[in-house]
C-alpha cells in the first residue's frame, strides 16, 4: 500500500500501525504539512461532537497547542507530541454512519447572513453546513465568529479559546480550502451550541451605560497593586469580586495590569488545585491566553476570565506545596522533576530559572516534560497548558512570568500520566529516519 493511502486508511480506522504510517507520512516532501491537512480534514465531520456536549474532545484543538511548542522543542520530541495528539483525535468518539453522511453531504451557501442566524437560533449542524459553502475561510472568518461568542463561557471559554486557536492552526497550516472549511465549520458548529452569558451579564449590569473599554497598554503598576487584586480574584465572592473589578477598569485599568494581576491569581489557585483538578485549573491559563492574544476591549471578557480565575477553590498559604531549596537551576534538572512527580523540585527549578532571567528556559523544559506524556491520559491539558504560557510569557512582568512558571511546573508535576504511548511513537518513528 502507497503512503498516500496508509495515512488516510489510518485515520479512517486507526490500527496498531498508526505511528508507523505517521512515520512514512513525515518522511514524503510536505509530509508534516500535508498530514496534519488530511488529518483535519478527515477527522472533524466523523468526529461525534454532540455526544461530548457540555464539553469538546480535545484532539484537533490540541494539534495547534502542539505546534505553538515546535519552537521549544527538539524534533523528535515535537514529532512524538505530535503523534500522541494525533493520535488521541483519532481514537476519539465517531459518529454512526447515517449521521456521518448526512454531515458530509451538507453544504450552505457560504452567507454570513445565515451563519449568523443559525448561531443566534442555536442550531449548529446548519451552522457547520453554512460554513462549507464558504470558497476559501480567512483569519477575519475567524475573527468575525470569535466577536459573536466573546461572552459566551458554555464550558469555562471553550468557544473564545477555539475561534483563536483554530484560527490560528488554519493560518499554520498555509489556509487549505477543503481543511480551512471544516476547521471553520467545527468553530461555527461550537458557537452555535448552547451558551452560557451569565458572568457577562453581571459584568454589564455592573458597567451599566458608561462607555468603558480596556486600553492594550504595558503593565504600569507593581507587585503590591497586583497583589491586592489577586486577593480579590480569590478571596471575594463573585458579587464583590465584580464590583472591584468594574470600577477598576472604569476607572480605567488597561490590560497589562489586569492580565498581570489575573494571571498572578490564575498562579495561585493552581497552586491549591487538588490532583483531580490540576488540569482544569490550568484551563485558567489558556484563556487567559487567548485574552492576551485577541486583546478585546470590552470589559465584559476581562470580568469574565477574573470570575473563571474565582471560580476554583483557595486554599490556605500554608497548606500548598513549597519550593524546594535548590542550588544553581537547570533546565534538564527541571523537566526530570516534572517526570518523576517532584512538585517542590519542579518549583523550585521553573522558579529559579525565571529568576534567572531565563524564563524561556523553564518554559522549554516544561514543554519537553508535557512531550513525554499520553495527551489521552489528561485531555490534553498539559500541551495546551504549556502553549498558553508561551502565548502569555512575552506580555508579563518578570515576577509575574516567575510565579506563573513555577505553579505549571507543579501541576505538571502533580499530573504525570503514562508515557508508554510517547515510546511506541518514538520507536516508529526512529525507525524511519534514514
């Protein structure tokens, strides 16, 4: 069998020989690139959405997460990630026959007009069709369904978070026109799905007539002016929590001060995150992330990531994990940690690094660590966990990155899975290296 057929008969009905066929994809001209086109192109529309509502499989999202972190990575760490996480999408829920061909066989007419009336009507599988008739989605395309969901949290910021990374894995993917529809199709279909607009409600009661926007400015105040923000990211209730923050960003806050204060209390309760819970705290930092990358004016999104932040629980200061006392910290001695599930070491090194001066550092032995593990085992929590600090890392203060890298280092630490799967794709794939 040629290997423009294995990759594709492996999507279709992944098998023992999935690495294998991955290997021999790589390894054509364009292989890489091509691959991942077949891989996203194939994968949504047999992929059973609907089944995992309120909340969304994460192994196509997870493929742009993955190759955020190419530049942090070796190759043959990068080409394990990106294995394991493909695979993880294969294997993930697929639709009955009958729904499947009635999927494919759905196409609108490529008109906003509709799209938009079928996201507003919630009715997503039109809103996936309408999105087929489009001849070639462009990053405004994109952009344009990332403004209609802005202040929907159905399932703690899915839809925001997808609208940009999707987008931006169209754009990595040099903008294909089958792959750019269905990858435009699934951001439609999410949106349309049910919504849940009750933070930004409360945020607009509280903003009430006044014309408020959040200017995108570099952080001016300081580490006791962000700490006292903290304190009520995590301490208030979400009433007084609104109230603060309102009148902070009425009072006009920009957003380098609020995604520094946001991200130091994001910081905080991954510190405190239980080991059932470290990965969906981490989630905290991917739409944080997406704030950061989006950079939207209006307030409501800011009061809806500073409610998300809220949302986990506090614990006492006493009761986290500290930093172990460490000497000079090293990048290798930091993602070692992480894979022997050492958090207090793990800390110690992530936070000694960005001390350093070499955050960029930490952040690529984390993403090393997060390479090693089977993204089936945590949803994919840790890639993504460890793209959204990439995103954010240039738009923070030095102290601010330090505390940010050393609460990941910990919950990566804290949610160590099976590496076996990383082998098996290791093995293949050295085995078609020339």
């Amino acid at each position: 069998m040629t290997v423009e057929a294995r990759w594709p008969q492996e999507l279709e009905a992944p098998s023992e020989r999935f690495f294998e066929a991955f290997a021999a994809q790589l390894a054509e001209p364009d292989g890489l690139r091509d691959g991942l086109r077949e891989a996203v192109k194939t994968l949504i529309p047999r992929i059973d959405w609907e089944a995992y509502l309120p909340h969304l499989p994460h192994g196509i999202p997870g493929l742009r997460a993955v190759l955020r972190l190419q530049p942090l990575l070796g190759e043959a760490s990068f080409h394990r990630a990106l294995a394991t996480q493909l695979h993880m999408a294969a294997h993930e829920g697929r639709r009955a026959a009958p729904a499947l061909a009635q999927v494919l066989a759905a196409k609108g007419s490529g008109q906003w007009r509709n799209l938009e009336s079928f996201i507003q009507s919630r009715r997503p599988g039109l809103a996936y069709a309408e999105a087929q008739g489009f001849e070639l989605p462009e990053a405004a395309d994109f952009q344009r369904l990332g403004q209609l969901t802005e202040t929907d949290m159905a399932n703690v910021g899915h839809k925001a978070v997808l609208c940009d990374h999707l987008a931006d894995l169209h754009e990595r993917l040099d903008r294909p026109r089958a792959t750019g529809r269905r990858l435009l199709g699934l951001t439609a279909w999410v949106a349309a799905s049910p919504e849940d607009t009750f933070w930004a409600r409360r945020a607009a009661k509280r903003l009430g007539t006044a014309e408020v926007a959040v200017p995108w400015a570099p952080a001016a105040l300081g580490p006791a002016d962000w700490a006292s923000q903290v304190r009520e990211m995590c301490d208030l209730g979400l009433v007084a929590l609104l109230d603060q923050l309102t009148a902070r960003l009425k009072a006009g806050q920009g957003a380098g001060d609020s995604l520094a204060a946001l991200v130091l209390a994001a910081s905080e309760k991954q510190l405190d995150a239980r080991r059932d819970l470290e990965g969906k705290t981490a989630w905290t930092f991917v739409y944080l992330a997406t704030l950061a990358r989006t950079r939207p004016a209006d307030p409501r999104p800011w009061c809806q990531a500073a409610a998300l932040v809220n949302l986990f629980p506090t614990d006492e200061p006493e009761e986290r994990v500290q930093a172990a006392r460490i000497g000079e910290p090293d990048a290798a001695a930091l993602t070692d940690a992480v894979l022997d599930a050492e958090p207090a070491l793990a800390m110690a090194q992530a936070g000694g690094l960005a001390k350093a001066g070499r955050a960029e550092a930490a952040l690529g032995a984390l993403a090393e660590a997060a390479a090693q593990n089977d993204p089936t085992f945590n949803h994919a929590h840790q890639v993504f966990a460890v793209a959204a600090a990439a995103d954010l890392l240039p738009d923070l203060p030095p102290p601010v990155q330090e505390a940010m890298l050393a609460a990941l280092a910990k919950s990566l630490a804290n949610s160590q899975g099976s590496g076996d799967l990383g082998r098996l794709a290791d093995r293949a794939l050295a085995a078609a290296r020339p």
